[in-house]
C-alpha cells in the first residue's frame, strides 16, 4: 500500500505531462445549475467544512444533498 502525497508532492505530480492523462471511464456531467442563496454565517461553515474535506463548496452541498436523500428525516 502506498503512503498518502502531501499536497506539496501532489502538485510536485500533477505537474508533469505523464500524468495528466486521464485514466478510467469519464464521470458523468451535471446537467443543471440550481441557485441557492445561504446566509453569510452558513455559508462560512459550509466553506470551512468544505476546506476540512478537501472538496469545493459545490461538491461538499451535492454530498450533503444526496446523503440527506438517502437518509430521509
């Protein structure tokens, strides 16, 4: 098993053509933006919590979004 990169040794990687080519099937596209509005204060949790996860403010909501449906209150 192969150790975790820093993000120093991730960028280190990526940055050499060789392994810029992408492998495996392609993911699938979104098909539609949908706008939402948070208050300032939310969207400072969602942005940190983002962060912690290491994902974008857009892929963080879609996962919460799918684990909500997935788990009806």
């Amino acid at each position: 098993m192969t150790q975790p990169m820093t993000p120093d040794e991730e960028y280190a990687f990526y940055e050499r053509p060789e392994n810029q080519v992408p492998q495996g099937a392609a993911r699938r596209r979104l098909t539609a933006t949908v706008p939402v509005r948070f208050p300032a204060e939310l969207l400072e949790q969602v942005r940190a919590a983002a962060a912690a996860d290491d994902r974008s403010v857009s892929s963080w909501i879609r996962r919460a979004v799918e684990h909500e449906l997935r788990h009806p209150a």
